[in-house]
C-alpha cells in the first residue's frame, strides 16, 4: 500500500519521515498524517522514556539533515 501524499503541491512519501524519526533512540514507533492541512507526527516513547521539548527538538534538527523542508512535520 502507497502512503504518499499530496500536500502544499509536494509529494511526500509519510514512511520515509517516519523511518528517520524511528532512528532516534527514544522512539519506539512513529506515525505521520496529514490532519488540518498540516503534517503532524506522533511519537510512542522506548519503554518508560519520558521524551522532553528538549529530545523532540533535537529530532527535529536531525530530520531537517536527512528530510526536504516541506517534509518536517508542524
């Protein structure tokens, strides 16, 4: 099954941001959507890992290294 999406005219393949948020350590699976005209991603932490601003931060500079601009999520 296909998970590309059209959105703001760019295709975006959700697996692939998913795959690059599952890299980080305390994430143990993550789920891009488009919800509201926006790309949003939920994270379920590794085991009783609470993640902070702080580690979601982080993540998100990592993504920006690996993932075009239109494919970070809000």
């Amino acid at each position: 099954m296909d998970d590309q999406v059209k959105l703001h005219g760019y295709r975006i393949e959700l697996s692939e941001i998913e795959h690059v948020y599952e890299k980080e350590d305390f994430i143990a699976k993550a789920v891009a959507l488009v919800r509201n005209d926006r790309l949003v991603l939920y994270v379920q932490s590794q085991g009783d890992t609470i993640i902070t601003k702080e580690m979601l931060e982080r993540a998100k500079m990592n993504a920006k290294r690996q993932l075009n601009h239109y494919m970070i999520p809000s």
